[in-house]
C-alpha cells in the first residue's frame, strides 16, 4: 500500500474574491470584507490591492480607511462563504475523490494514488494554479505525507506579494540586535541581510519522507495550535517547530497541555489524521424523455403515474419520506415550467402526493407541448417506525372511542390545503408548562408538528377567545355585583361561577400581571354572553375588574 499523500488548499482571499466575481460592477481597487467583532467593524478578507496598499486582515475599519481613502467595503456573510466553499469542494473533487472541508476557507485533499493521473505532483500543483487563476481565485497549497504538514505548508510555506516572507519573522531580527552584533558570516554590523536570503523561499510540497526537514524551520503557530500557546511558546524561545524535536514528550505535555503534542505528532504522521469527505447529499430524482411533446393535463399525469411507483421504490430504499415535491417539464422551445408541493407528513405513497400534483397542473402552461418531464423530491426527511397495534389493542380502543382515528385524512387536508394557500399558514396549538390562561398554548406549524395528545385540562374551563384584559366598570371591591357596564353597555348578571384565584408567575417580570393576585369569574349576562372576568387585587397598580375572555 502506498503512503498516504495530503494537499491542503488555502484561499486567503475567500470571502473577498467571492464577492468579486459575483459583483463585477465594483470599482477597481482595494476592496474589502468586513464583519462585526465585538462592536467594531473589522476586516476579514481583502484583495491583492489592498494588501498592496498595506492592510491587513482584523484591522479595524476605521484605520483602513485612514490609509486608504478609496477602500471599497461590503459586508461578510458567512453562510453565503460556506455554501461557496462547498462548492470548491465539488471542484476539487476533479483531482481527488477524498476531499474534505477546513473551515472557512480551506481544503484537505488525500490524493493517495491520484497524482500520475495529473504528470505527478508537480503537474497537479500546477494544474490547480491554473484553474484557481481562471477561477479568480488565490491559493496556496501544501503537499505532505501527513495533513497536519501540508496545512503548516499551504500557509507558511509561500511569499508574499513583496518578496518577504509572510507568517514568519523568525529570520529577520530587530534593528537594535544587529546594530549590537559581531561581524558574521552573512551580514555585517548595522547592515541588512541580503536580498538573496530573504527571497529564499521553502518549497511547497515536501518529498516523501522529508516531513520533518519540511515543517522544522516553520513557526510553532504551524502546527495549529491556539494564540495562547504559540505565545507560551515564544515566550521561552521555542519559536520554530524543530526547537521542539528534541524535547521531552512529557514535560511538553504537562507544561503547553497534550494538544500541543499530539499537534505535534500529526504533523510528523506519527498519530494518524485521516480524510473525512463529506457524504454527498441523498437524491432522489426521475427523468422521463418523451418521443413527441404532450400538453395535456391528462397525458402529464399519465407520465407522472409512470414516475411516482419507482420515486416511492427509492424513497422506501432509503427509508426517507418526501416533504416536497417537485416536477419540471421541459418544453420544446427550450424554457421550462415547474410546479411544487408540500406534504404536511414526510410520505412515498403514490396515492397521497398524486392528488397534490393534480391541483398544480392547471398552473403549467405546456406551450408547444412538453418533451421532458423530471420529478424529484427536492426536500425528504427520514421515516419513523411505527409500532402496530394487536387485535386486542385496537379491538379495546375502537370500543372506547367509538371508530379508529384516521391520521392521514387530517395529513391529506393539510396538504390539500397547504398547496393552496401553502403549508406555513396552517398552524395549530401545543400545550405549555404555564397556568398563566394566555400562556397556555404554544402556536405551531401544523405541518411540521404532531398533534398534542397530553392536553392538561384545568379544573375549570377556559374561554374560547381570549384577548387583552379590557376594563370593566365596577365598583372597586372584590365581590361580583349584580350588574357592570363593559364596552359602553350595561350588563345585569343572572349566574356566576367562581372565584379561581391565579398568581403571576414570580420569577418572570410580566407588565400585565402587576396588579398581583387575580380571582377569575365565568360570568353569564342578561345579553346572552358567557365572559370571563377578573379581579385583579392592585399589587403594584390600582386594584380593578377586567375583562378577558368569552366562552362559546
């Protein structure tokens, strides 16, 4: 077998060259990625002309625009970054198949095996600096034997725009200390180092077995280790990965922490650091070519009977249900229409998402007639099982509630519904853990939620419309009169049935339930009404009547 090889892929300039080839109306010059940290904005990503221009990432945006008065500055958006490097991850899916995300702005490539298909590793790195520059695109890529190697060499191997080395300033020592030194071999007192050491530069892709030489004049800050130790690190002078080669396992571990160590042996290969790709999405699609163009609604739904018995196949395959469904017809002038349902249970049965599809097809418009038909579930979720009941259980559940319930004619109306006015109109309620009357019940999605079945019914019934507590005129005392005046009429009462005393709940500042202690009312009026009063007792407001509901 042979040994493992690793390419880390880094884009510096992610965030900012996304939004350059999207926006291709921006000015030309500096221009920059910007993001809130900590109340402040700072930059995240930039351009070559900026750096040119001297800034640099996590420079406060008011100083970047001191230096640069023509910055140009957009805001970052990290889900958009995201999605756009799971797309470089499709790209690079070209060179290797055991490619894997390194957040936000990297890849890590196992290309074990890959590299003569490409003139070997020399002509695969330049492969990939070709298509990154028609990409418009800067990257930086490490090739080793372990991963850890290749990250520290993607990002600390390389020059910078001006010939200096970026990420290390190791080789370069202060001012003050050359002014004190000795002659030496290289440079002379008070004198700068030579151009020609400064210009060396490391190579990229470390041989076969030169792991250690590759990685050892690099900083500590290579082999991903936190600010904290990398400053601890420097502090004693272990300022290069080979400083520690030398030095006891334990006392490392015990004085920077195991990680540092274990760090430490990924990047030499010693502890194994394996290449988890990202598992492609499941997808559940048919395609349906047909030899003359059809227009018909009857003749579409012929061929979506053809399709849906073989998406169900696949679905159950797979033990996924369908959310949505999607079918897109192809017409013969080259545009196309779709039409688009959602189902309020995830499901593959044929005869639940047919009636679905039904209602939509008069919205398609087949113009010269339809030559492609492609049905997909373009949202599914997983099934649960469904524990069966025996023929007693059902038998003695039957006789309790008079017929078996049916789930799926409640689902099916849902979906009826949802496909016209859309699922996310459709709520319904769920119990709460509150005694509070307005608190009770929690408003839901009725398509993405089940029923509640563990309804708490208090001891007294509650209204079937509740609203803000509205003042009512009556005397301030706690007992119930024998009449009150509420919304500019008078009411006689002729039955009432209470007091049911409620408290606020104390560790919770609620503006309505100052006024304390309430004692509830089901008042019934000479008007015909059956209301629900309270009187609140006045903790921290006048105490007062209101009210707040009314029964059916």
């Amino acid at each position: 077998m042979p040994p493992k090889r690793h390419l880390s892929l880094w884009f510096p300039r992610l965030a900012a060259e996304r939004l350059m080839r999207l926006e291709r109306g921006l000015p030309t010059g500096p221009f920059v990625v910007v993001a809130d940290q900590n109340g402040a904005q700072v930059v995240t990503s930039l351009n070559a002309e900026a750096s040119v221009a001297g800034l640099t990432p996590g420079q406060p945006l008011r100083d970047a625009r001191a230096m640069c008065p023509e910055l140009t500055a957009r805001p970052a958006n990290p889900v958009a970054e995201a999605g756009f490097l799971t797309t470089l991850r499709r790209w690079a899916g070209t060179y290797s198949p055991w490619v894997s995300e390194e957040a936000p702005d990297g890849l890590i490539l196992d290309i074990t095996g890959c590299a003569h298909l490409f003139g070997g590793e020399d002509g695969l790195a330049a492969q990939i600096d070709r298509d990154c520059l028609e990409l418009g695109l800067t990257v930086r890529l490490g090739l080793a034997d372990s991963l850890g190697a290749a990250w520290a060499l993607a990002r600390y191997a390389h020059l910078g725009a001006n010939g200096v080395l970026t990420g290390d300033a190791i080789d370069q020592e202060a001012r003050a200390t050359r002014s004190r030194a000795v002659k030496r071999k290289h440079w002379t007192r008070g004198g700068t180092p030579p151009a020609a050491q400064v210009q060396a530069t490391r190579p990229r892709i470390a041989k076969r077995g030169t792991t250690r030489q590759a990685i050892g004049p690099l900083p500590v800050a290579a082999l991903r280790l936190s600010t904290d130790t990398v400053a601890s690190l420097n502090r004693l002078g272990l300022r290069r990965i080979e400083d520690l080669f030398g030095l006891p396992r334990a006392n490392l571990a015990r004085r920077f922490g195991r990680e540092t160590v274990q760090r430490l042996d990924q990047a030499l290969g010693i502890e194994p650091e394996p290449v988890s790709p990202a598992k492609p999405p499941q997808s559940f699609a048919l395609t349906m070519r047909l030899p003359d163009p059809i227009g018909l609604e009857d003749d579409i739904m012929g061929v979506i009977d053809r399709l849906l018995p073989e998406l169900q196949t696949r679905l159950e395959r797979a033990g996924r249900g369908a959310r949505r469904i999607r079918v897109e017809f192809s017409r013969t002038d080259q545009t196309m229409q779709w039409a688009e349902v959602g189902l309020a249970r995830p499901s593959s049965d044929p005869h639940r998402i047919r009636p679905l599809l039904a209602m939509k097809l008069g919205e398609v418009d087949a113009g010269f007639g339809i030559d492609h038909v492609r049905l997909l579930a373009s949202q599914h979720e997983p099934l649960q099982a469904v524990q069966h009941k025996g023929h007693v259980e059902v038998g003695m559940r039957n006789a309790r509630d008079g017929q078996p319930p049916d789930h799926t004619a409640l689902d099916d109306l849902m979906g009826r519904i949802g496909a016209r006015l859309g699922l996310e109109q459709l709520t319904r309620l769920y119990p709460a853990q509150s005694h509070i009357p307005e608190k009770e019940a929690l408003i839901m999605a009725a398509a993405f939620a089940p029923p509640a079945m563990d309804w708490h019914r208090p001891a007294t019934p509650r209204p079937l419309r509740l609203w803000a507590p509205d003042p009512v005129m009556i005397p301030d005392q706690p007992l119930l009169p024998d009449g009150f005046r509420w919304r500019g009429r008078e009411h006689g009462i002729l039955a009432a049935h209470g007091p049911e005393r409620l408290a606020p709940e104390w560790w919770l500042d609620e503006p309505d339930w100052r006024n304390g202690l309430r004692d509830y009312w089901i008042v019934t009026t000479d008007r015909g009404e059956k209301l629900w009063l309270y009187f609140a007792h006045g903790a921290a407001r006048s105490a007062g009547w209101f009210c707040q509901g009314a029964f059916a």
